[in-house]
C-alpha cells in the first residue's frame, strides 16, 4: 500500500492509516510540533515522507522498526532523536532544519545502526565535536552536509579540513558531500577541533 495525504492537515498525523501501509508521505501538510500517534501500529511501514512540514520534535516514531527511508526535509527540527527506535533506518534525510546538535546520532538500536546514508544539508552544524557523533554509525557510506557550488551547506563546511576530518573519523564513509571520499586528500585531521 501507497497512502498520499495532501495539503492542508494541520497538528498531527491521521490516525487512520491502514495498518498495512509501506509508504506514507504527508509531504507539504502543517504538521507539527509533534508527529503525535497517528503513526502507531504502522509496523509494515518502509518508506516515511514528512518533508515540509511544522516539526519540531522527531517524537512519535517509535514501533515503526520495519522503516527503512525517512525524510523529515524543511521542518524546524534542532535536534535528532528517537533513533534508537529505528533499528532498520537506512537513508535519513534531514535537510533544510535548525539542527546544530547531533548528540542524537549517538542514540543506536541494539545491534547498532543501520544507517546507510544521512542528509544534514542546510542546517546550523558548525563544529567539528557535532560531527563525532556520526563516527560511530557503522555502516555510514554516503554523507551530506555541503550543497552544491558552495551553498546550502553547513557553517562546519567552511572549516579548512572538514572533508579530511570526517573521512578520518567515519571509516566506511564512501561519500561526502557527492564526492569519493578517496578524492580526499588525507591530513591527519580529527574532529577534536572546530
């Protein structure tokens, strides 16, 4: 099942997605500030699209443990959260929020995250602190954090050696920014710094 809510809900979720639902996008709604229940009992769920919306709160999305794409895209998001409900999460798109603190990558379902990709495009994140806590996602291949021709990025992105920073600290990082990793010249830079 495909299930398209369009424009125009206001606070929460519905609560009356059919329970056997794989893809739900309620992308361009004013949803916010929480998701609230209206996601509970979707455990068949793969796909979420809540892009454009009014969140402040990654809240509500626990029992979804069979999702798999999330994207929570131009809402007012200023942190992560809630991961560790997530145990089979493997593309997160984050783009276009306030977020500056990380910390809540750290928070990983038992057996560790199965975060493939992350999309922290256009967000607040200046520090090169913030982005340790992504060196601990295992299976992190693909990373956004720069737009494209320089803009859209992240204050961290006009740090001299941030790409050789990142590429030192997250090992199986195959991507950055839509660029090999290997096309990264190393220099011994960590995240200590920033």
């Amino acid at each position: 099942h495909v299930v398209r809510v369009g424009e125009g809900l206001v606070g929460e979720a519905p609560r009356d997605l059919p329970a056997g639902a794989l893809t739900v996008s309620l992308h361009g709604n004013a949803i916010g500030p929480r998701l609230g229940g209206g996601l509970a009992g979707l455990a068949h769920l793969v796909e979420l699209n809540v892009s454009s919306n009014a969140l402040e709160s990654m809240a509500g999305l626990a029992g979804l443990v069979s999702l798999r794409r999330l994207n929570l895209a131009s809402n007012r998001l200023a942190r992560v959260e809630g991961l560790e409900e997530l145990p089979r999460l493997e593309r997160l798109v984050l783009r276009h929020n306030w977020l500056a603190d990380l910390g809540g990558f750290c928070q990983q379902p038992p057996g560790g995250s199965a975060l493939r990709e992350v999309d922290l495009r256009d967000n607040r994140v200046a520090s090169l602190v913030e982005l340790s806590a992504l060196a601990g996602l295992p299976r992190l291949e693909r990373l956004h954090l720069g737009g494209a021709a320089g803009g859209g990025g992240n204050p961290v992105c006009r740090l001299g050696d941030y790409r050789q920073a990142v590429a030192a600290a997250v090992p199986r990082l195959q991507e950055l920014d839509s660029e090999g990793v290997s096309e990264v010249a190393p220099s011994g830079a960590g995240l200590e710094g920033g």
